[in-house]
C-alpha cells in the first residue's frame, strides 16, 4: 500500500479539508476546501480527475462558507453532499453548470462531518456539528428525520457503519466515541476513548465489530464493540494531532491515518511493528484522506 503515482494539484488561496473517491469513478475525488484555514471567508467544493497526464480539475462549486467534509450520493453517480461552516449542508449536481440543488439549514453551528449511509438498505445522511448534535437526513425529504443528542463537546466525526443498517459512529471533543442506532433516539454505547479531543473515527470494512479512533494526544486505538475496556491495539508515532483515519478497503489490518503533523501514515495493526510508511508530501497541516475503492494502493 502506497500512494502510487503521487500527483499533485494545487489550488490557491484555498485550504483542504476532506477528500473522497468517487465510489463510481475510478480516479474521481471531490475535495471539499475553505479560505484561511476555515476561520473566514468561502468555501469551495472542487471535483478532480486523475490520468495519464496527472490531476485535472473537472468541476468547481463556491459557498459562501467554509467546507469541512463532502460524501458522494451511493444512488447517482454525479451527485454529493458537503457540510459548512454556517452549519448548512449542500447538495450539489457535477452534471448541472451551477449549484447547489438543495440547502439543508438546521445545525446552529459549523456542519464538520457529513456521510452518506453504505449499507444499500437505506438512501440516508448524517452529519455532526460543532452544537453537539448529530442528525438524520433522507436527501429526498427537506428536513431532517431526527436529531441525536448526548455528546458534550463539538462533533468532528459522523460515519456510518458499512455492515449494519441505521448504525453509525460519532467522535467528538468529549473524549468519547458514541455508537448510534437510528431507530433508537438515545445512544447505544459510549466508548470512553482517549484523554484528549477525538478527531475522527472509522469502522474496519471487514470487522462489524472493529473500530478506530484518533485523537488530539497522536494517537490511535482500535476498538472492539463487544469489549471496550481496553484498546485492541494502539498506534503510536504521529508527533500531532491525528486529523482523520481510514481502514483500506483491501485489507482488513490495514489502515492509514494524516495528522496536523503534515504525514500520512501508513499501519498493519497485526504487525509487531505497524507503522509500514510515513509520507511526507505536505508543507501544511494534513487534513483530508481517501483509500479508492478501484485502485488498490491508491490515496
């Protein structure tokens, strides 16, 4: 696993803040970004194409906010939702000239997180939002179905189970991970993580049951849903705060993590020594990862 053939594209006067492959398109990724650092001034959600030649820019959508996460639509391949600073989500068309289709303005403050449900038995979204709240959405209905309360800080991480319909994950500045069901308002399982804000999380694509987390202290744990007292595992070696975290697709010990440290990590989490590879491409905070479901080895 490695980032094969790493192209680079630069877009000025603009900060990324999540990446993520188009589950259609082989070498699609939509990046969602924000002007300075996402304290002020616009965002935009840029649409890119990797081939022979490197990365070519397909397509690009502003908001009068900054961006801070982009899912793609799992029923149509040109459609994709991203979460603002203004606690608004947009759905935006690749196949129409301007945009957004829809506005969703329910979140009281910024909109971090936003994932659109994998699992075939539903056309859901939810997002999480620095007003410690997560909510519900079916894209087809403009509002949201419900809203999950329980966190006591921001929630940066909002992704939904790949195995179990209606269940999904939230991370939060709480120090605590937060396993949701949708058909029950109330949490099913707090899983009291780190000692330190917790920044993302994910689920392993090959294990209902396996967990990641990462944290404001560098490090990262594994989690097993049936037994939370102790860690399955724990990575060590980022030097600061780990911004998101992804298992491979491929692989079910495989995951990669990028930090504010400016790396992507690479771990096997079987291995004696997990960490596998640190790439130092980035002069700036890293804050945006994808794995491509078509091209293994491709981040």
């Amino acid at each position: 696993m490695g980032t094969a053939g790493g192209a680079a594209l630069r877009l000025p006067g603009l900060h990324g803040y999540a990446v993520e492959f188009s589950p259609y398109w082989p070498g699609r990724v939509a990046c969602a970004a924000a002007q300075y650092y996402g304290i002020a001034g616009c965002g935009t959600l840029t649409v890119l194409e990797q081939n022979e030649a490197g990365i070519a820019l397909l397509k690009s959508f502003d908001w009068n906010d900054g961006l801070f996460d982009v899912t793609w639509s799992e029923n149509n391949e040109h459609v994709l939702i991203t979460s603002s600073g203004d606690g608004s989500l947009q759905i935006w068309d690749t196949a129409k000239a301007k945009g957004p289709l829809q506005v969703y303005k329910e979140h009281t403050q910024e909109a971090y997180s936003v994932d659109w449900s994998q699992t075939r038995g539903e056309q859901l979204v939810v997002s999480g939002s620095w007003d410690q709240t997560a909510k519900l959405w079916d894209p087809a209905v403009g509002k949201s179905l419900c809203t999950f309360r329980g966190h006591e800080g921001v929630i940066y991480s909002t992704i939904w189970s790949p195995h179990i319909p209606g269940c999904f994950a939230s991370a939060s500045g709480d120090q605590t991970v937060r396993i949701w069901d949708m058909k029950a308002p109330r949490v099913k399982l707090v899983i009291p993580a780190h000692q330190a804000e917790i920044l993302s999380c994910d689920w392993c694509k090959y294990d209902e049951n396996l967990l990641v987390t990462g944290a404001v202290d560098c490090s990262l744990k594994g989690w097993d849903l049936r037994n939370i007292r102790q860690p399955v595992f724990v990575l060590l070696g980022h030097t600061y705060a780990i911004r998101r975290v992804k298992f491979s697709p491929f692989h079910a010990t495989l995951l990669a993590s990028c930090s504010y440290d400016f790396t992507v990590r690479f771990w096997d989490f079987s291995k004696p020594n997990p960490l596998l590879e640190t790439v130092e491409h980035h002069t700036e905070f890293t804050c945006g990862l994808d794995l491509s479901l078509h091209n293994r080895g491709q981040v």
